[in-house]
C-alpha cells in the first residue's frame, strides 16, 4: 500500500464525497416530498391522483436508476429537454427515492390506527388538520426504520452517477486505476470513504430506531 | 428567457413533420434490421446473470442464514460482519472490487460477466440469510417445544413444522429479492458487460447519421423492457404475500 499515494490523492475523494452527499441530500429531500404527498394521496383514496400515485411508484420501483438515468441524460435531449448531469442526478434519485418513500409512509399510514382519524374528526378537527397534527406525525414514528434504511439505499444508489459523467466517488476511483494503475489504494479509498458515509448514518439509524420504539401508542 | 425559448423552438421542430434532408426519426430504428433482436439479446445476457445469480444464492443464502442463528459468538461476529459490509457498500463498488481488484491482488483475469456473478451470489446470500434468519427467529420456541412433546425428531420438527411455517414469509421475499437483482446487474455494463444497456448504446451510435434521435426511443424501450420483466415479478410476489398473510 502507497500511503503518498493516498495522503496525494485523499483531497479528489474529500471532494468527490461532498458532491456525492450534495446530490443525495437535495434527492432525498425532494424524495421525502413526493413520497409524503403520493402516499396521502393514496391513503385518501383521491380518485385520479391516486392512479397516477401507484403507477408512478410501479413504474419507478421496477426500473433501475440506471436506466431511468440513461433516459434522462442521454434521451431527454432529443426531445430538446437538457439537464446538467448534476440535475439529472437529483432528478433521477428524486423519481427513484419517491416510490421507496411513498411504500414507507404508506406502510405507516396504514398502521396507525382508524380510531385516531375518527377522533380527531370529532374533537372538530379539519380533514387537513388531524391529518398534520395526529395522523402523519405517528405515521411517521412508525415508518422510521424504512425511512432509514431508504436514505441509505439512495446513497448509495448514487453510485451509478459516475456513468452520466458527474465526478463521483466511483469516477475518481477508475479515474485513478485508469491513470496510475494504483488499482489497490484506489479501490481501497473507494471502500473507505463509502465506509465513511454510511456507517454513521445506519448507527444512527438504529440509534434512532431505538429510541422512537417509545413513540408508539397503547403497546 | 432566451434559453427556454430556443428549446421550446427545437421541441417543436423536432415534433412537426419537416424537411429532414434524409435522415429518418423516431420508433423506426427499433425494427430497423436485427436490432430488436440485438436488444432482446442483451436484455437475455441480463436475465441469465441475475437467474444464475439467485439460484446459486438461494441454497447459499438458506445455510447462511442458518448459520447466523447459531449461538458461537465467533460465528455471530464474522457473519455479522460479512452481512454489513455487503450491506453498507454499493454492489457497483463490490463489482469493482473484485472485477478490479482481484485482477491486481490475485493476477486473476475474471470475466465482466463472472465477476458480476461472484458479486449478485455474494450479495444475494447476505441479503438472503438475512430474510431466513428473521424467519427462523420469528418461529416461537413452543412450535420446537411442542414437536418435541409430540415425539418428533429434530429432522421431522424441521420438514413437517419449521420449514413449512417460515417458506410462507420466505417465498415472497425472496422473489422480490430476484427483481433486486434484475435492476441491480444493469450496472454490468460498467465494467464492460455487453448486456441490454451496451447493445442500445452500440444501436444508437452505428446509427448516428441515419437516427439522429434514437437516443429516445431506444433508452425509451430499455426502460420498458425492465418494467416489462421486473413488473410482473413484483406483482406475483405481492399476490404471494397477501394471499399467505394470515
């Protein structure tokens, strides 16, 4: 191992990590958002806007980010819709991660119990109301876990970036194998700093699992 | 304002029937010669990795789940270990790992197409020993207790009263687990498969001059053809779930 190597090369992947995590965190955002309003779409049974809801989520849900991104990078421009590679990618993840987040507020809407939406109702709650101060706020305790395990799997779907020419992780990476032929400190960064990324976040995630178990009602 | 302008201006070129001094567009070019066939092709290279992969997982994935449930704290540690690695890293950098790094640290010349195997069975059994670890744990100890009582042996409780209780929840996991792996071994193409990806690519660029768009529709059909194939998996896993719930 050729510690100059990487103490020389550490800089690209401090830099490529930052662009990774950008990406991510404004996908997974926009994610959160359209998964939040696709499944209270669904959970109000909305007559049209439900169809679109689930066949969106199928047709994201079944398809790879890969493809989807090809789609929007390489495609897209012939119907004179041209993206950067850095929007394609939020573009790409936000579809994606949308349907994953609608299945996790989905399974927790539905957990939380009938009688909560009837009592709010006749405490003389509005619709919208107890829908925003006592049905999704336990909805959301209870889809945590999946909410986690879903912000991991877009980070680390965003590895499929390097192939729409955004200098990820994965780029710097055969970039480097490419140039120097430094095959083991290359790969060895790369597994580091995803290492870097993600575990925090998944200690947090059971951390946090732990502790909302006590959000739950009754039980 | 200007920008927009000038796109609006190409979409619509592009959508009204002009002059297009020989040069042909839109869905043609899949029926154009073999390439249906070319695509459909690529997309079978696509299906045999990751069929391939799930079955060689799956027999796998069921001894290591087993294994996870023993009580060896050795056992415990290093396949908790294993699972978490496969786990927390992306399968593109596992399949760059050993399709990149095992040509340096072992002088092994693997294959795209074997790598890729190597990496979905790895990932597969991880993913997989997981799925039949829960199921086993779920299993309350009074089922083994009560087999017992009865005068079964260890070999009957497992075929008449374990196996049949967990392969309900298992089946449909596992199923999905397939669809996983179709959408995930698309990333072969990154280490140079030459799988349904490679082959539109390939369409598009030898046909540069004569479609000048059919970047759209080719990506368009790829896109397809993965739901097509994915789509009706999930659902028959989805049936399988409900119907088993009880």
């Amino acid at each position: 191992m050729d510690f100059s190597f990487i103490r020389r090369f550490a800089p690209m992947y401090f830099d490529a990590a930052r662009l990774t995590l950008g990406i991510a965190a404004l996908g997974i955002l926009f994610s959160v958002l359209i998964g939040a309003l696709c499944s209270v779409t669904e959970y109000y049974k909305l007559p049209i806007l439900r169809r679109i809801a689930s066949a969106y989520v199928e047709l994201s849900r079944n398809t790879p980010l890969l493809v989807q991104l090809f789609f929007l990078y390489f495609g897209l421009p012939k119907l004179g819709i041209r993206m950067s590679s850095a929007l394609c990618g939020v573009v790409g993840l936000s579809f994606l991660g949308g349907a994953y987040m609608t299945e996790s507020f989905r399974a927790g809407l539905e957990a939380v119990e009938g009688v909560q939406r009837e009592a709010a109702l006749s405490l003389g709650l509005t619709p919208l109301q107890s829908m925003g101060y006592v049905i999704f706020p336990q909805a959301l305790a209870l889809s945590v876990p999946s909410l986690v395990a879903n912000v991991i799997f877009l980070i680390k779907e965003t590895s499929v970036f390097s192939a729409i020419a955004l200098a990820d992780l994965m780029y710097v990476a055969k970039d480097l194998i490419g140039l120097y032929y430094q095959t083991e400190e290359a790969l060895f960064m790369l597994v580091l700093s995803y290492l870097v990324l993600l575990l925090p976040i998944s200690i947090l995630g059971t951390l946090l699992e732990r502790r909302l178990r006590y959000a739950g009602f009754g039980d | 304002m200007r920008a927009s302008a000038i796109e609006l201006f190409s979409l619509s070129s592009l959508l009204s029937l002009q002059n297009t001094g020989g040069r042909e567009r839109g869905i043609g070019i899949l029926f154009d010669g073999n390439n249906f066939e070319r695509l459909m092709g690529g997309l079978f290279v696509t299906i045999r990795i990751s069929l391939l992969s799930a079955a060689l997982s799956l027999p796998l994935g069921i001894l290591f789940g087993m294994l996870m449930t023993r009580r060896n704290p050795l056992t415990k540690a290093l396949s908790r270990i294993y699972l978490d690695f496969i786990r927390i890293m992306p399968q593109l950098v596992l399949l760059f790992l050993v399709y990149f790094g095992t040509a340096r640290a072992f002088a092994l010349s693997l294959s795209g197409e074997l790598s890729a195997v190597i990496v979905f069975v790895l990932w597969g059994t991880a993913e997989l020993g997981d799925l039949v670890r829960g199921a086993l744990v779920s299993i309350p100890r009074i089922q083994y207790e009560s087999a017992a009582a009865l005068g079964l042996t260890p070999l009957q409780t497992a075929f008449f009263i374990i196996i049949p209780q967990t392969v309900r929840r298992l089946i449909p996991l596992a199923i999905n687990l397939v669809t996983r792996m179709v959408k995930t071994s698309s990333l072969v193409v990154l280490i140079g498969v030459v799988e349904v990806l490679k082959t539109g690519q390939q369409i598009i660029d030898a046909n540069r001059f004569r479609y000048p768009t059919a970047a759209l529709p080719i990506y368009g059909v790829i896109f397809l053809l993965y739901f097509l194939v994915c789509w009706p998996i999930s659902l028959f896993a989805g049936c399988l779930e409900k119907r088993w719930r009880d």
